[in-house]
C-alpha cells in the first residue's frame, strides 16, 4: 500500500517523484520485518510528514538510526558498512538500501529464510557478507555514482537491476506521469532479486563449501604439485569458496585447474580465474589449443579424448577424467618450464 501522507497507518515514509532501486529496495527489506510488514510507504517530500512516518528512508537529510531516519544525500555522509561496522571490509559509501541492510539485514535474511536469527547465527553471518559483496553493494555503488573502475569501460551494461527499475519510471514524454503504482513494480522487482539471492546462497553455494573443502584438501592426491583439484560434483560454485580457503589457510602454491564431470558425462579442466568475476585466468590452457576440438585438438596436444578448448583458453573437455587431468598437468608443466609453441611437439612426446 502506497499512500500520500494523508492514512494514519503504521508507515514508512521516501520521497515521491522518480524512484530508484535503492529506496524500492529499502522498503521491500522493512516489509519483511514483522512490525512494518503491514505498514503504508508514504511517498513525499513533506518534512512535517517524515516527522509522523515510523521510519524515513532515502530522503530528509538525516542518518540517525536511533531516530529510523536513513538518508545518505545530506552534505558530510560518507557511511560505509565498515564504517559503521569495523569487522566489514567493504567501504564503498552507503545508499539508503545499504543502511537498511546495515541495521536490519540479518533479520530480514531470517525472516525470509524462515530461521531464528539467533540459532543460525553463523549461516546469517555467511549469507549476510555474500548478499551484500555481490548484491547490495552493487546499489549503494550505482546510487552513489561510484565507478567500478578508473579506466573507460569497453561497453556499458545496461541489463542490471537498478537499469530496469529506471526503466519502470514514466518517460519524458509518457501523459501519465504518475509513480505510485510503479514504485509498486520497483518493489517487487528488487525484492525478488534479493529472495533470489538470499535462496541461491542458502540453498546452494553454503552446500558446496564442504565439496570444496574436501576438494582441496585431497588435492595432492590428484597431482602433487597440489595445484590441481578435482570435484566429485559438478556444476557446484566451486570459485568464491576456492579463494576463500585459500585466504583461509594461506595456502601455496594457490590453485590453477578445477577438473569436474559435466552432465554430458564427459570432463572439463577449468582455469581458475585471477579473481571473483574476472575473465582472466590464473593459468590458462596452452595458446596452441585453443579454438580446437576433437581430433585436431587430441593430434596437437598429444592427449587422447580430447573435445574442445574455448579460444580464451579458461576451460577445455576431455571424454575421461584421464584425459582431462593430463591437459592440466601439460599445461603446468608448460608453465614451468617458460615453453613457447614453438617447444610444444617436444614437450608433448615427453
């Protein structure tokens, strides 16, 4: 329910006009709470009416969360939820839909996971950290107009979250100019973005920590060099955990292939990349293979069974685990031993 100012309810109260993903996703976090779910969103810019809402969000000037005033536009904000909560690392400044999630996100993964915050503490704490390094920063950065990088982008993504509920604002030239019932859609929109998230991390990156874990701690027995892991399942977000474990335990050499078992039955072997989200690879297959497949593939390589290696050289098949450990283990030992192409058929009849 969405009111001018004029309902008596229970209310939270943003500004009206056009909207943005972090207030519509502000309020989609405090209707998850027991004591706001029912509550009216009051859109407005009527001081005198903040002062009557239960909690303003994204307008008014003021942070101050004993007071359930959360705006970050006022002149000297510069909150980030390290700032705010020392043990985080992340600094980038805060939106309104990062100061709720500051305050209220742990319950708010409680409420939607059905869990006591307090029993399941340390699965809210892991699920509390993912959500906000691969979602909410995400919106506190756009709202903020802080750039991912300092270097001119190649292309733009125009697909993303906070793109799509621009998108649900009227046009310039739209005769209906009227927001209520889009800020709705805003709503509902960025709140299913964030069950989505809260359900995958749940549901299946938590489940394959301990695959991961098992992985890397049997790695010396799939190569010795120990660079080399290989997952009983496939299909499992092995990377995020990889990187983990590895900051966890300190761990040298780090890794350089993953080698799993598709659905098709055959094997892939998986650079791992330099980071979360990177296209580049720590250690990617040979350049001479790549773009090949099948039987040209297996001539070049020396290496029975092979199916393909994409051009880039991140992943490669093989039809057995056999075949698909010897195109890791090839490649390491490229590595090693600074091999250029030219030295390949040599190193290949070793």
């Amino acid at each position: 329910m969405i009111s001018n100012g004029s309902n008596k309810a229970y209310r939270i109260a943003t500004h009206n006009g056009v909207f943005h993903a972090d207030e519509a996703l502000a309020c989609f976090m405090l209707k998850q709470l027991p004591e706001y779910h029912n509550a009216t969103i009051v859109r407005t810019r009527d001081p005198e009416i903040y002062n009557k809402c239960d909690v303003v969000v994204d307008v008014g000037g003021v942070f101050d969360a004993s007071m359930f005033r959360f705006d970050h536009h006022q002149r000297g904000f510069q909150d980030t939820l390290n700032s705010l909560q020392p043990d985080k690392p992340w600094t980038i400044k805060l939106s309104s839909a990062g100061l709720i999630y500051c305050h209220f996100g742990r319950r708010v993964i409680a409420q939607i996971l059905g869990v006591d915050v307090l029993e399941e503490r340390r699965i809210i704490d892991l699920i509390y950290d993912k959500v906000y390094d691969s979602f909410i920063q995400e919106m506190d950065a756009i709202d903020n107009g802080i750039a991912q990088n300092d270097k001119p982008t190649l292309y733009q993504i125009n697909t993303g979250l906070s793109n799509r509920v621009k998108r649900l604002n009227p046009a310039w030239n739209d005769k209906d100019k009227s927001t209520d019932a889009r800020f709705e859609e805003a709503i509902k929109l960025t709140g299913s973005e964030l069950v989505s998230k809260i359900d995958f991390y749940k549901n299946a990156w938590l489940p394959a920590r301990t695959l991961v874990e098992q992985a890397i701690h049997n790695r010396h027995q799939v190569d010795p060099s120990g660079e080399i892991v290989r997952f009983t399942v496939g299909g499992c977000p092995w990377q995020d955990h990889v990187f983990q474990i590895e900051r966890e335990r300190q761990l040298e050499p780090n890794i350089k292939f993953a080698i799993y078992e598709d659905d098709n039955g055959q094997w892939r072997v998986q650079a791992v990349p330099v980071s979360q989200g990177s296209f580049a690879s720590r250690l990617p297959l040979p350049e001479a293979w790549r773009g090949l497949n099948t039987d040209v593939l297996s001539g070049i390589s020396g290496i029975p069974g092979c199916v393909f290696c994409h051009h880039s050289g991140f992943i490669g098949g093989n039809s057995s685990y056999e075949g698909a450990l010897q195109m890791a283990r090839f490649t390491l030992q490229m590595a090693a031993a600074s091999i250029t192409p030219a030295d390949h058929q040599e190193v290949k009849n070793l």
